[in-house]
C-alpha cells in the first residue's frame, strides 16, 4: 500500500489534464447501470486505458470508461465499469476507483451493483439499499503495509454505509412509489453463480443479496473516511428449493429495466448535497 498514494497522484494528474473541478461525488456504476452516465453534463471523459495504473475491465456491459461533469450542480465522476476479483485483479485493484476519487478530493461514493436476490420477500427487478455487508472473497484491499496517510491500519467498519443517506434514498424512494428494501450485501469471488448450497448458507448467515464486487470498494472508501450509499438491483432470485439458470446477459437486462429507480435516488441524493454544501 506504501506505493499506492504514488501511483494514484499519477492517475489523478492525467485526469486533471482533462478535467480541472474538484469532485464531491464518485459513483460506481454496476452491470447494466452505466446509463445514468448519459445524463451527467459531460465536461471530460476517459477511457480507462488513458489512466496510469488502471487495469482494464472485462466484464460484460461494462464500457471500461470514467465520465468527469456536472450531475444536479454537483461535480461528479462516473466509473462505466469496475474491476472484479475474478477478472484476476487482487483486491487492491478492485478498489482503484476508490482511491482515484479520493485523490481527486470526493467525499462521498455511491455504489451500484446487480446482485442475486436471498431473501424471498424480493423479486426481479427489485432493488435494495445496502445497509451492511459480508466479505465472503477473503481477500481484502488493505491487506499490506498501511500507508497512514490514506487511512487507519484498522479502519472500523461498524457502520459502513451512510445513515443519513440512506434515510434520503429511503424518502425518495417513497415520494417516487417504488419499493427500496434495506438489507445486507454478501460478496463472494465468482464467477460462478451459486450453487443451491450457497443460496442457503448465504440467507443463514444473515445475507438478502449475493454479488461478486463492491465490498472492497466500500472498504477503501471507508479507510479514506468517505460516506457511502449503496445499492443493489436484484437482478435473480436464488431460491434454492425451485432453481433456474442465470446468465450474465440475462442479469444486464434485468439491470436495465430497474435503472429508472436507481437513478431517481441518484438524482434525488446529489440534490440534498447540493443544498447542504
């Protein structure tokens, strides 16, 4: 981790060629949600090839691309795409996004992601406020030497997602009338589905959604002291009892069709930043 700050001074200086705002605001855009970068007023983008230190992504339905501008008079930088575990990346990389934001000087991340669905109150289409989340990756992006100017060597995770926040999204989402579920996010390597086995021993141990990314985001965002709003689009539901085929283009189309809910909470939270500077 000592050499990190380094090369994310790097990343963020080729960005600040391009873009001279400061951001508040980084959101992380998951599968099939990289739409709400279309309404960003777009000052700058990047392809994440032009950005020193980042990996390339391979996930489906993700561009691979960070979008600089104005979102609801805040500025904002938008990553179309993430770098997953089980793209070969170690857990540090997965959370270069993170950091990059940090270094640009945002306070505040928000997480998207499409996740399988535990709990049987949730049904396709569906989406979920994260509220808490289990590292089932065993890996963990802090692991190393700890650079005590990025964060604490033992950052508490106690309450890793903004309350505020989500008291926000939960009143958009009422004024709008749509359902928003709280429950907690269960991460696990991938990139297989899981097994019935799995459905089970994630809803045992206190799991409502199963996905293959974001916590060690959330963790890096967490060690850099930023607040966090995270959800999550149930894109399929894992009932171990009547199983069906999932399919990582059926889960992008899915995704699409919940993007609308996503984004009015978006919208509605960079709106409440925007009144209380």
């Amino acid at each position: 981790m000592l050499e990190l700050a380094e090369k994310m001074a790097a990343s963020a200086a080729v960005v600040r060629r391009q873009w001279a705002e400061t951001p508040r605001v980084g959101i992380i855009l998951g599968s099939g949600l990289g739409g709400l970068a279309e309404e960003i007023e777009t000052q700058a983008t990047l392809d994440y090839a032009e950005i020193p230190n980042f990996p390339r992504t391979s996930a489906i339905g993700h561009k691979g691309r960070l979008v600089c501008g104005m979102l609801d008079g805040i500025a904002v930088v938008a990553f179309q795409g993430r770098f997953h575990l089980y793209e070969g990346n170690p857990a540090q990389d997965a959370s270069l996004p993170v950091r990059l934001i940090s270094e640009l000087g945002a306070d505040t991340l928000i997480v998207t992601n499409a996740a399988g669905g535990v709990n049987p109150a949730y049904a396709v289409g569906d989406v979920m406020l994260i509220e808490d989340q289990i590292n089932l990756m065993f890996a963990n992006p802090l692991v190393g030497i700890n650079d005590d100017e990025l964060g604490p060597r033992f950052p508490d995770m106690s309450a890793p997602y903004d309350p505020a926040m989500m008291q926000t999204a939960a009143s958009i989402a009422r004024r709008n009338d749509f359902v928003l579920h709280r429950g907690v996010y269960l991460a696990m390597l991938g990139p297989t589905y899981e097994t019935r086995a799995e459905y089970r021993m994630a809803r045992r141990i206190g799991a409502d959604a199963v996905g293959m990314s974001t916590v060690p985001e959330v963790v890096a965002a967490r060690h850099a002291n930023m607040r966090v709003l995270g959800m999550s689009t149930i894109t399929n539901v894992g009932s171990p009892d009547a199983p069906s085929e999932t399919s990582g283009h059926a889960v992008i189309d899915v995704a699409k069709t919940a993007a609308p809910k996503l984004t009015a909470v978006i919208h509605g939270v960079i709106q409440s930043l925007a009144s209380h500077p």
